[in-house]
C-alpha cells in the first residue's frame, strides 16, 4: 500500500498532462498554491483527502484512480460516432493525450469544403482510396500509404475511386474536435458495437 501511494503524484501529473493543463491552472482551479501541487506531483508533500478532493474534482477522476491498486480496464469502450456521413470510432480512452480513430469514409462524388485549423494530422490507409486536397496538392494514397501533415494548411479528405475508404487517423485536440464534434441530433451515442464491424465489412 505505501508503494501505492507512493504513486499518487506521478498519477496525478500524467492527469494533468493530459488535459493539458499547467501546475499553475489545475493549483488555480483547485483552490490551492502551484509550489503545494508541485510537492504533491514530487512526492515532497504527503496526499491527503483535503488535498486530492479538489483535484480530482476539478480532473473529473476518483481518488481511486490515483491510490488503485489493480491497473484500469485496457479496454477502450467508446461509441461510434456519425458525422457528415462518416463513421468514426474512437481506439482510445477518453481524455486520452493522444486522439486515435478508425475513420470510414463514404464514397464521395464531391471533395468537402477546405478546412484550416491549428495542429497536425496522420493517417494510415487501411482499404480503399483516400483523396488527400493539401494546398495546392492533388493526391491519391492507397492501402498501406500514410500521410502527415500541419492542418494550418486548407485540406480536405475523401474516399475516391466509387467505394468506401478506412484509415485510422491521429490528431492533437484541435482537430479531434473538428472531425468528431456532431449535434445532438446527429450523434450516435447508442450506437451498438456491431455498426464499426459492419463497416469493416464493406472494405
């Protein structure tokens, strides 16, 4: 149990690392001083219900999460998402500091609306043909091809060729939230299982 505990800061830093938060904005949140935070993440300062309450409140965790002794369920339990047509099903946790998605893209007649927005984009083809608009550049990439690029440059990305595309895509926060933002109306939050097989299937 003391080797647990032990645990309890450097638990509590890789949280806050990946909200990307600074010691100063989870200290602010929390009601205390970044050097108390500090000590705490360091193990110079012992934890305490009256200090962890706050910061797992402000992290949306359970002090659970910090002192657990068994590791977290591996499992990646997320819904599919519906958006534009599109079938995205997320391959990590929520909150997770790295945005990994399996993408189906519907054949397109039409290349979508250019987009720009901060960050960069990767994604691997896994089936099909994927129509990658950067810039000035016009590409086709197949099964097996990647790209990566900075999506402060206009883009846009289809399935091309008459049948549906998969790729597996990774983004930074920016642009999770411009490809995986729906309406309520839109969003497929019941989705069952099945619907991202399904699509495997049409690859």
């Amino acid at each position: 149990m003391r080797d647990d505990l032990a645990q309890v800061g450097p638990r509590l830093r890789a949280v806050r690392h990946s909200r990307d938060w600074t010691l100063e904005e989870l200290a602010s949140r929390a009601g205390m001083s970044p050097s108390t935070l500090s000590r705490l993440e360091s193990g110079k300062r012992q934890a305490s219900l009256e200090l962890l309450l706050p910061l797992t409140r402000e992290l949306g965790i359970r002090i659970d999460d910090l002192i657990s002794l068994e590791a977290p369920d591996p499992r990646v339990r997320r819904s599919v998402i519906r958006r534009d047509g599109l079938v995205i099903a997320p391959l990590a946790p929520e909150g997770s500091p790295v945005h990994t998605y399996k993408i189906t893209f519907p054949p397109a007649r039409a290349l979508p609306e250019l987009r720009v927005h901060d960050g960069y984009e990767w994604f691997y083809v896994l089936s099909g043909r994927v129509r990658l608009r950067l810039g000035s550049q016009d590409l086709v990439l197949t099964r097996g091809e990647a790209a990566e690029f900075d999506t402060r440059t206009p883009h846009a990305i289809c399935a091309t060729g008459g049948k549906p595309a998969q790729v597996i895509s990774i983004f930074n926060d920016e642009g999770a939230r411009m490809h995986t933002h729906v309406g309520p109306e839109r969003s497929d939050a019941d989705a069952p299982e099945h619907d991202a097989g399904a699509e495997r299937g049409d690859a």
